[in-house]
C-alpha cells in the first residue's frame, strides 16, 4: 500500500468502472499508483512511466490516457474505465473474447492498455476495420511478444463482430 | 509409446486456456503482490564507468529509511565461473564493494516505507568516486595498455577460445575465391515490457523471493550460495512474468539484495526496478564483432569459412551461463546449414566497463545468421548467381542427415531445400525479383533479402556439458498427480511467460489420459511446488518439459491401465481413454469414467487388483537423448523500400517457411515466429544501446532506444513443414527462438539489393537506423 505522507492531502471524486469513489491522497499520486495501490486495480501494468509503451493505457471520460503521466488529483470528476470494467458478471466482451480467439496476447502485460486503445477504436469507428486503421490506432501501445499480427487480426474480428 | 486417442489434441489449433486471467486484469505479476508491512527498495547506482568509491555519506536519509552499503554484505556475491582452463573469473558483488565497474551499478541500497520515499531517500545519498580510465570497447579493452577492470587479471579477456575443424587447410585451398568482412551487430536487449521485480520475504527459517524469473530454480541456486545457506531454506516464486526473453534468465544482484535486506530488517522488502535502471542494469546482449571469410569455388561451391569472433561481455561474467556463451555459441553454428567442411575460428569475450551481457532470445545465432547469411549473398553476386539458388546448391542435402557440421555439431534432420521450393512457389519468387529489378530501374530503391539457417533447440546434457558452464542445463522435470475427481494437475519445471505452455503441456501430457484441456492445470514457478529443472530458455520447454509430462503421463496411464482391466474384466490391450473415459474395444457399455476410475484408485484401495498401490502421481525428468539438441530449420525473405532522402527503411513483407518438428499447437507457433520476427526486425532497423567514450549509456528511455511499432512491424507470413525430430519425445522441436534469429540477415540483404541499382555496396551492420542507410547510400553512389 503506497501511503505518502505529505503535506496538503488532497480529495480526489471519480467514478471507476461506473463505482463512484472518494478517495484522500497526496497531490504527487500519479493516477496510475492510486487506482493500482488503493483501489486495487492491478490491470493496470506499468512498462516505462514516461508515457511511452502505454501499458498502463485507461480511458478518462471515454478518451485513452496513460495513466502513468496523469496525476490522481487531476482526475477528479472523472469517468474512468480500466480493464477491470470491459468483462461483465465474469464473462469476456466481445473484444476479450476475439483476443483470445485469435491468439492475440502472449505474456498479457500490454494486454490491458491494448484492450482499452482497442476499445476507444471501436467506439470511435463503425464497420469492419482496415488493417492500417487498426496499425494506426495501435501504434502507441507497444507489444514485444506477438509482433501485433495476431493483435491486429484480433481487434479487426471485434469490428466485424459488433456488425454481425 | 504411441497414443492413439481421439480426438487428438497435439496438432489441434486450440486457443489459450491462461487466456481470460490476462484479459481482465488478473495477471499475477509481482508487482501485484502485496505482503503485510512491506517496504520499498530503491537501489543509488554508480554514474561512472570505472570508479573508486572514496566515501558514502548516509547522513541525509530520512528518519526511518534503511541503507545498506558494498562494506555490508561484501561477503555475498553471485558467481558466474567456467569451468574452462584459463577463465578469468571475478565475482559479481550484491553492491559494489570499493569500486565500480559500470554506469548503473548497484551501490547502496535504501530502503522505505513506500517507494515515493524510498526514491526521495535514495537522492540523499551522497557518494564520493574517484574516476578511473573507462574501457568502452573491446578494441581498447584488448590492448597492450589498457586499465585492467579486475585489477588481479592478467588481461581484460574472459577466456581465448579457438577451434579448427579436420581438413581445413586443404578444404581452403579447394576454395581459391574468397569474399570477406566486418559483421558488426549492435548492442541492445530483450526489453520485456515488464521491468525486473523482486518481492522478498524472510520469515521464520525460509527466504521467500517472489522475482520476475524464467529461471525460478536456478535463482534459487544463486541466492543459496549468495547467500551461503541451504537450499532448503530458500524458496523462489516465480508467478506471471510480462515477458522474458532471456533479460530474466540470469539470476541478479537486487534479487540477492532484497533477500538480505528483508532479513537484516525483519520485514518484506518490495523492489520495481524502473526503465531507466533496466536500460543500466538488466542485462544486454548481442553485441558481436565477426571478422569473417568464405571461401568457394569458380562455380560457387563454399568450401570453407575462416572468422574470429569478438563479444563485448561487459563488466562482470554472469550466473549460470558465465561470459563465454556468445562466443561459444556462435563459434558452433557459424558455419550454419550449409555443406562444407573446412572451419576455423577464433573468438574472444572481453570484459569493459558495460552492463554484464546475458541472454536474448536466439543467443548468438542472430548475429552467426548475419555473417555466414551476408557472406553468401557476397559470393552469389560474386559469382553472379541467383541468391536462393546458391543457398540451395550449398546446404546440407536432404540424404546427408545426420550431418556432422563443420562446427562440430551433429544436425538431425530437417527439410532446408524443400523449404526453398516452397517459399519459390508460395511467394512467386522469380516474379518478385524481375518486378523488384523493373521499378529500380524506374528509380525506386526496392530490394528483397533472405535468410535460411537451422537452429540447435533442447540441447541437453551432452551440448551444456561441452560448454564449460558451471551448471549443465541437462534435463527438465515434470510431476504429474491425477486426483480423485479425474483431474490432472502437471507441476513444470520450466516457467511459461508468454509462450503458452499451460495450453501445449496440457495438451501433449492429457492427450496420453484422454482428458480434455478442462480437466488439466499446469502449474510452474515456485520451488516449492515444482520438482528441481533449469528453467524456460534456448527454445527447451516444450521439448523437455512436456517430454517429461508426456512420460508421467503414460506412467499414470498403465497404472490406470491395470486397475481399470481389472474393474471392467477386461485386458489391458483393449482398452480406449476417451474424454467420457475408459472403455473397452468393442463392448461400448463395459465402461468406467475417469472420475470414476480415479476416485476408487484413491478412496477404494479394497476394490484395488492385487499389487496396485493407491494414488495416480508420477515424476520424470527428461533430457531428450543423446541431448546434443534437435534442429528446426526456417527460410525468411523479405522486401523492403528505402527512402533515398531519408535512409529511412520501409518493410513491406515478410514471410517464414519453417520446420519446428510436430507441432502440438499451430496458433502458438505462429505467435511465437511472429513475435520473434518482430523482436528480429528491432534487432536489423533500431535497438541499440549506445555508449559514448566514457562509458556513459546515452539510450536510457523509449525514446532514444526505439522497440518496433505495429507501424513498424509488417503482417508475417507463415507456411510449416513438420519434419519430425528422430530424437525427441513426439517429434517435437524447439521453436521459441528462431523467429528472432534471421530479421537482421534478411533486412540487410534486402537493403543492399535496393541501393543494387546506385552501386555496390556492402552491408555489414545493424541496426539500419536512417544515418546508417545514407551512409550506405552515399557509399553505394561513390562505388558506382
């Protein structure tokens, strides 16, 4: 539990995977730490902490946001969705379920941030995705185990899914 | 033994069964793992190459922060000692003691109620250095009058190695045409997205380490001797790991640190590493120098190679594979897939004043594939042959298996000709090229580069025994225990982090049981739980690991065999496993679930035939005789656009034919090529660690080190050949490196093809970042 002791506790207002928290932290907290550390979303993996491989990727107010780089208290009136929001009474989404189906994660650090790019994607876009959509839209979020063809192949079954 | 079950599941495309913890945030990295009162470590590391340490001042800490100095535990170190005649050795200290050796090492440690003020802590740290020359590269570090780095060597290199094969005068002298370079490969890493974590725990008598390892316990090995204890009293837990690569298959100083911190102050001690302490501290590899030349005929027929070999080991020799297996490695399967026989070579591996180099994926092989692959390009244009076509009259034949390399390996089989037929065929070839010349006539620097070698995969005892390391990677060790509802539970040795063996042990051991994937776990990481094995690396775990399951399996298998006759009246040849259970050929009805059979064999020892004890639990190790390793094969070709202004390098298609052997699961050898691919592709076009003169690193994020993109990275084609290993259990071969092992190869001929229509040039070192393609541009022009 990461507990700092610092002057002037701040208190932060969100809601998280549609939970609504109050929560009093110092004003140095990343957003990342707090979620992980104090709410327990451990989903959120953290690969570099400058903002660059986006692991720890999450969507504020609908948009992707390396959690890494944004402070707690920045986030307050926030809407936050983390990985821990996309399965619902336990069962894969349909996103989930094309990345396993198509073999679309391997060691699954990236896997979350993934999901959360893929996700904004998807909702953003209507229709069966392009390949170079897909690359593009992904480009921010590093995977060093599948060389993203797998992931690719499974973010473009999600599209043509939710047409189906 | 043959199984015949249906349906079968080695071969069957079946998705992960590990899948949906990744999926919903439930990946049990330690970074995850909280112990009640733990606390938070935060290493202060030397910002000098080569350094006296005159004075630490610890006066600033916060109240309450601990720290631990080299003067405290100057007694512990890792070592990482071979066992060839000659070695220099030099133990590597838990912190540094007196002196530091590279930028990045360890020099106190602070320790702190959470991390934020561990890392405020650590900044109060005051250290005093007294400079010392720094050796930055193996140039200098090998001359007459450079500062030595271990100040009671007689020299900065770790051990001379030379070998030359029988015949190789004469077969030089057969070959009285010759081409010849510099192959140089950058240096740089594995890079796993997740960065090294220790979380130790010393409670009553046992030293828990929970650490990012693909070696859980050999790491254990390593603390128990750091730390002069038994090994019964340590314990190492390996739980999910966000990716390996070889970076975590070395055991390491913080994780020795963490133990004796965490026993010095009675509490949990929590350390995540940061990326830039992975760029200074986790280990690198790679970094090779070949001088190398081949010798042929008039008609193109190679008849011999002559190289030297020179790595840049860095500072210290690491834990278990020490500082000569790149140059041992590549000193064997330099000579690759191809016929000839004469072969002599030198190699060297120096100690600078660098981070220590460990393991990569491909170990060696990357940069072997590079020279031998360069050098056959040079003497097909040479000889003004077709590429492919000088691959192909040079290989090892389809009759001539097994063949008896030149560099003294034994290779078992495979299918390289075939391979070029297919790739022809698949990609049409002949087609390619004949546009690729047009649109370089029309001014587009297009080109295409291939690469074809055989990797050496599960090597066992016999290759590890030859390699002088300390520890012989012989074996590994599966326990099988089907309980009494019919479940099968398989406690690895090996350790899975992105490969995929809790679905392909499940599938190649319960297929032997008849039992669907459901009704199998596959358990790995903890000492405690697992029988004694090495670990997941060298392209082993599916070969060893699930051999050894696979033997359990059939032992559980004829002990069920027995008792299930016995309760069904019926011979034990006539016997089907099915996933309903055991039943009897030809009478449907006479039948016994598993569930069934399982619990009556643990909880009706009465109903038992006379002389079957209770309990269905097995234990094999296995070592994949005679454990010089099976070899896979593979052919990648590529293309590639250059931008004439820029030097920036476009891949626009890639695609492998490779040979793995059986597979048990299609969609993970495919993961796995592409993966490697991927991993090869920043290995040929951007990772590299640079260092200026001083033995500074210049590349310590993401932004000055780059990693392939998905805009990077093309879609990779895939096409199998399974030609069945003669040795292993199954046939299978090992398959997780060799996507990484040609990119570099195949990227640099396809380069040098495109610039083909500016001017000759020669391509002989990667990474191809931008400054480098211009530079081969302008060569290209100058050469005309």
């Amino acid at each position: 539990m990461i507990d700092v002791p610092a002057e002037g506790q701040v208190t932060v207002e969100f809601t998280v995977n549609g939970v609504h928290h109050s929560v009093e932290t110092s004003p140095r907290m990343l957003l990342a730490d707090l979620l992980r550390e104090r709410l327990g979303l451990t989903g959120i993996n953290l690969g570099c902490e400058h903002g660059y491989c986006g692991a720890c990727t999450i969507l504020v107010n609908g948009e992707s946001v390396r959690s890494c780089l944004m402070l707690a208290a920045s986030a307050d009136g926030a809407e936050i969705t983390t990985v821990e929001g996309l399965s619902r009474n336990g069962e894969l989404n349909p996103l989930q379920q094309s990345f396993q189906e198509a073999h679309g994660l391997q060691c699954g650090f990236c896997t979350p941030g993934m999901l959360l790019t893929a996700t904004e994607l998807l909702e953003g876009t209507e229709g069966p995705l392009e390949e170079d959509q897909i690359r593009e839209a992904i480009s921010g979020n590093i995977c060093r185990c599948t060389g993203y063809v797998f992931i690719v192949d499974a973010i473009r079954r999600a599209s043509e899914r939710r047409d189906a | 033994m043959t199984i015949t079950n249906e349906p079968r599941l080695v071969g069957a495309r079946v998705v992960r069964v590990e899948d949906p913890r990744f999926l919903t945030g439930k990946g049990r990295y330690i970074a995850n793992h909280v112990l009640p009162g733990m606390r938070h470590a935060r290493f202060v590391r030397s910002p000098f190459a080569h350094a006296r340490i005159t004075g630490i001042d610890l006066s600033g800490l916060p109240e309450g922060v601990a720290a631990f100095t080299g003067q405290d535990w100057a007694e512990y170190s890792i070592e990482g000692t071979s066992r060839y005649e000659g070695f220099q050795a030099a133990p590597m200290p838990i912190l540094a003691v007196d002196k530091v050796r590279f930028v990045g090492e360890p020099v106190v440690m602070v320790v702190a109620d959470d991390p934020y003020t561990a890392e405020d802590a650590a900044e109060t740290v005051l250290v005093d250095y007294e400079p010392l020359p720094a050796v930055t590269s193996v140039e200098q570090a090998l001359r007459e009058d450079a500062p030595l780095i271990h100040e009671d060597w007689t020299s900065n290199l770790f051990v001379p190695r030379a070998y030359q094969s029988p015949g190789y005068e004469s077969e030089k002298a057969a070959g009285p045409l010759s081409v010849q370079g510099r192959f140089i490969n950058g240096r740089h890493s594995g890079v796993p997205l997740e960065n090294r974590a220790v979380l130790a725990e010393v409670r009553d008598d046992e030293i828990v380490v929970r650490t990012a390892t693909q070696i859980p316990h050999l790491v254990k090995t390593a603390i128990a001797n750091a730390m002069k204890v038994p090994e019964n009293t340590v314990r190492v837990i390996s739980p999910d790991v966000g990716g390996g690569f070889g970076v975590k298959a070395q055991a390491y100083p913080e994780e020795v640190a963490c133990a004796l911190a965490s026993r010095a102050l009675g509490v949990p001690v929590k350390w995540l590493e940061d990326r830039r302490e992975h760029f200074l501290a986790s280990h690198h590899a790679r970094d090779h120098v070949h001088d190398a030349s081949l010798h042929f005929t008039e008609e193109g027929r190679i008849t011999a190679l002559t190289a030297t070999v020179h790595t840049d080991m860095g500072a210290y020799s690491v834990f278990p594979w020490t500082a000569t297996m790149d140059t041992g490695m590549a000193m064997g399967i330099l000579p690759g897939p191809y016929k000839f026989t004469g072969y002599k070579v030198e190699g060297y591996p120096t100690c600078t004043n660098k981070v220590p180099f460990g393991a990569y994926r491909g170990v060696a092989r990357p940069a072997a594939c590079f020279t031998i692959e360069r050098l056959v390009d040079w003497m097909a244009r040479d000889r003004g042959i077709d590429r492919l076509e000088a691959r192909r009259m040079n290989l090892v034949q389809p009759e001539d298996f097994p063949w008896n390399s030149a560099g003294g390996l034994v290779y078992d089989g495979g299918s390289l000709v075939e391979s070029i037929d297919v790739m022809k065929e698949w990609i049409d070839y002949d087609g390619l090229v004949a546009r690729q010349a047009e649109q370089r006539k029309q001014g587009r620097l297009v080109g295409l580069g291939m690469a074809i070698f055989t990797e050496q995969s599960a090597h066992a005892t016999e290759e590890f025994s030859k390699r002088g390391v300390p520890i012989v990677f012989g074996y590994e060790t599966a326990t099988l225990r089907l309980d009494s509802t019919g479940h099968l539970t398989i406690a690895a040795s090996i350790h899975s982090h992105g490969q995929g063996l809790e679905t392909t042990l499940a599938q190649f051991a319960g297929e032997v049981l008849g039992l669907p994937l459901d009704r199998v776990k596959v358990v790995f990481g903890d000492t405690n739980q697992v029988a004694y094995g090495s670990g997941t690396f060298a392209s082993r775990s599916a070969v060893l690991a699930g051999g050894a399951a696979r033997l359990a399996a059939v032992d559980i298998r004829r002990k069920l065999e027995k008792i299930a006759a016995h309760l069904l009246e019926a011979s034990e040849e006539d016997l089907i496993f099915t996933e309903e259970g055991v039943s009897v050929k030809g009478s449907p009805q006479s039948n016994v679930t598993m569930a069934e059979l399982c619990r009556i064999t643990y909880q009706r020892p009465d109903l038992l035939p006379e002389g079957v004890t209770p309990t269905l639990e097995a234990s094999r190790t296995y070592d994949a005789p005679p454990g010089q390793g099976t070899f896979t094969n593979a052919l990648h070709v590529g293309t590639v656009e250059v931008d004439p202004g820029t030097g920036q390098v476009t891949l626009d298609n890639y695609w492998v034919v490779e040979d793995c052997g059986v597979m048990i699961n299609p969609l993970i050898v495919e993961g796995q090529i592409h993966g490697g691919v991927a991993q090869g592709i920043g290995t040929a076009m951007f990772e590299e660690m640079i260092y200026d003169e001083d033995g500074q690193l210049l590349t310590t994020t993401f932004m000055d080190y780059l990693l392939p993109t998905a805009k990077d990275v093309p879609y990779i084609g895939t096409k199998h050949l399974e030609t069945p290993s003669p040795s292993t259990e199954g046939g299978l071969k090992g398959m997780g490196e060799g996507g990484a092992i040609a990119p570099g190869a195949v990227v640099a001929g396809a380069v040098e093809d495109a610039l083909s229509e500016l001017g000759r040039v020669w391509v002989s070192q990667i990474p191809l970042t931008p400054e480098r393609v211009l530079r081969y541009i302008h060569e290209a022009k100058e050469n005309g």
